[in-house]
C-alpha cells in the first residue's frame, strides 16, 4: 500500500466515522425566541431598505426544524398565506408560499440554519401587480419563548 493510498483511507474512515454526521448536527436550530433583523429590498431601490427587528418564537421539535420561518415584512399578504413545499438538506430549509386565488402572491425562500442562528432570503412576486422584492433575515437566539411579545412561529 503506497502512502497516498494509505492517506486515502484514513480520510475516508474518518469522514465515514463521524464528519458527516458532526454537519448534520450543525444544522438543528434549537427551539426558542428569536431576535430577527428583517430588511425588505425592492429592485432599483436601495435607499429605501430599511433594518427593522422583530421577535420570534420557534418552536422546540427535538432540535430540528422543518417547518417554515414566517414572512416578517410589515404589510405583506404572504404572512397569512400557507407554506408549502417544505424540504430540509442538512443545514439548508427551503420551502414555497402560495397564496389562494387567481393573480395571488407567492414566494420561495432559502434559509441557511446553525444552532442558534439563521440567515434567509424570501423572493416574492405580489400576485396581479406583478412586483417583485427579497425579504432578507437575520436571526439569532436570544433566549426562551417565554420573553414578552414573542409571536408563535
């Protein structure tokens, strides 16, 4: 066995023995509240995004989320709207908004998950006006969802 392939097997039992299963765990975001930067960029109008922070509870499900962050944006018909479409690959959630009816809005929306952090962007198209924007957000855990003011996810 030459050197190169002894080097090769000892990455190889390594990654089997553990490097993969140490990115999976990387990837649960643990239940709690939630301080989220939410930033609303519109295309061709950068003077106008603007950081707002906003609270936000999620839920404890043994570690691991698989279900959709809300649309936090102020004014945003997709808030009430259903989630669908929900996959998680390891560190990254991904999921579809539709809203009912005929020109109605939708959206899709990556998020890149850590333990106690995310960071995600919602590409919207507002139905019959045919506008479009990105909400951006950036979240940390700032604790349990007991503090005051922390809506359900």
């Amino acid at each position: 066995m030459t050197f190169f392939q002894a080097a090769s097997a000892v990455i190889l039992i390594g990654i089997l023995a553990g490097v993969a299963p140490a990115e999976a765990n990387d990837a649960l975001l643990q239940g709690g509240a939630y301080e989220v930067k939410v930033r609303l960029e519109l295309p061709h109008v950068e003077e106008w995004a603007v950081d707002k922070f906003r609270t936000i509870c999620v839920p404890e499900a043994d570690g691991a989320l698989d279900a959709p962050l809300p649309v936090l944006s102020g004014n945003n018909p997709l808030a009430k709207c259903p989630a669908s479409n929900v996959r998680r690959d390891g560190a990254t959630l991904r999921f579809d908004i539709v809203c009912d009816g005929r020109n109605a809005a939708r959206a899709r929306a990556v998020y890149s998950l850590a333990p106690t952090a995310f960071k995600g962007r919602i590409w919207m198209v507002m139905g019959g006006k045919n506008m479009t924007m990105t909400e951006v957000q950036v979240g940390h855990r700032i604790g349990s969802c007991d503090l005051a003011g922390a809506p359900q996810n």
